[in-house]
C-alpha cells in the first residue's frame, strides 16, 4: 500500500503543479506562479514555507512506512487503508477539475499587484476554496493509505499551511481586491466545504 501511495502522490503533485502550469502557460503565456521574491518573515513567505514542508513531510510518510516504521495500531485496519485509497483518488482528480475551474484566475501564491477576475462558478459555487479542500481530502486519503505517525503528521501540517494560506492571505487579498462583490460570495458561500465558514454580509 506504501507504493500505491507514494505513486498517487507523485501523480497528484505533477498534475496539481506540472500540468496545470504547463495548460496555464499554453492558454495564457503564464504559468501562474507568484512569490517569487517574496519577503522573508512575511505572513505569505511563512504560509509557503509551511506549505513546502507540508509536501515534503507527505511525500515522507509512505517512504518511511517502505523503510520499516509501522501503522498507528488504531487505525491498522483494511477499510482505513482501502478507504484511504479511494478517497485519495478521487482527490487527485477532484484538485485538477477544482483548478480547472478556475480558467485564467488560477494562481499558486497571491500578487498583491495583481487583480483577476473572481470564480464563483463551477466547484466555486460550492465552496470559496475547492482546491484546498481537495488537497486536504488527498492527505488524508494517503495518511489512511498509510497510517503512520509521519503521514499524519504530515496530514495536520497540511491542515495547518492551507489555514494559513486562505485565512492570512488570500481572504485579505480578495476583500481588498474585491472589495462587496467579494464580501457577498462569502457570505453566501462556505470556505472549505458548502455552508461552512461563511463570512458575515
């Protein structure tokens, strides 16, 4: 299950990162990177080294189930494990259908310089944060794949980077760009999931 894991990992990362970049590039001449240059010890500079560390601590998890560290007893189970792996491939396809929805918007990092159009349609309809929450829904599908103390770990760093990303700034970020059009979308619509974390009108 361990190399199961590890290789929708890596096919989750490249069509989250690899593909789409490369059909953002060809429809736009952009990949959609931003951050570049970001300032040190800034909240953005921190939501993305949490980020990274996040990735490389899951991407950790099956590696260290394939070098000897065991489950966590509890949930050593064949329905934790084969849940885990539909529930991770499904959230490989659910981030690249989340981004695609997007169209010309979509971004890793947030320019503050810059001003896209904003999605409220597709899986934006349902939740302000789609992506997000099919990147949550993939860790956790490889952490019960491979439920070790380093895969859950990486499961709650996840957790914890995209909090940060969305609450300290990207929701900043759009209720300046956006200003009632943003304030509205959010007061209708939940942050993660539908009806969860909507925002005061």
């Amino acid at each position: 299950m361990a190399t199961a894991a590890l290789i929708i990992y890596v096919f989750w990362a490249a069509l989250a990162f690899g593909l789409r970049s490369l059909v953002q590039w060809r429809r736009t001449g952009d990949t959609g990177f931003r951050g570049a240059g970001l300032r040190p010890g800034g909240m953005q500079w921190w939501a993305r080294i949490a980020f990274v560390v996040a990735l490389l601590v899951g991407a950790a998890g099956p590696v260290a189930d394939l070098a000897g560290l065991g489950p966590v007893g509890v949930l050593d189970h064949p329905i934790v494990r084969g849940g885990g792996l539909a529930l991770a491939a499904l959230s490989v396809a659910a981030t690249l259908a989340a981004q695609m929805s997007m169209g010309a918007s979509w971004r890793i990092g947030v320019d503050e310089t810059e001003r896209t159009a904003l999605v409220t349609t597709g899986a934006f309809a349902l939740a302000r944060n789609p992506i997000f929450t099919a990147m949550i829904a993939t860790a956790a599908g490889l952490a019960g794949m491979v439920p070790n103390a380093v895969s859950l770990g990486g499961l709650v760093l996840t957790i914890a980077a995209i909090q940060l990303q969305v609450r300290a700034v990207e929701e900043p970020y759009l209720r300046r760009v956006h200003g009632q059009d943003y304030g509205r979308y959010a007061a209708h619509v939940g942050r993660f999931l539908p009806g969860i974390g909507r925002r005061p009108a």
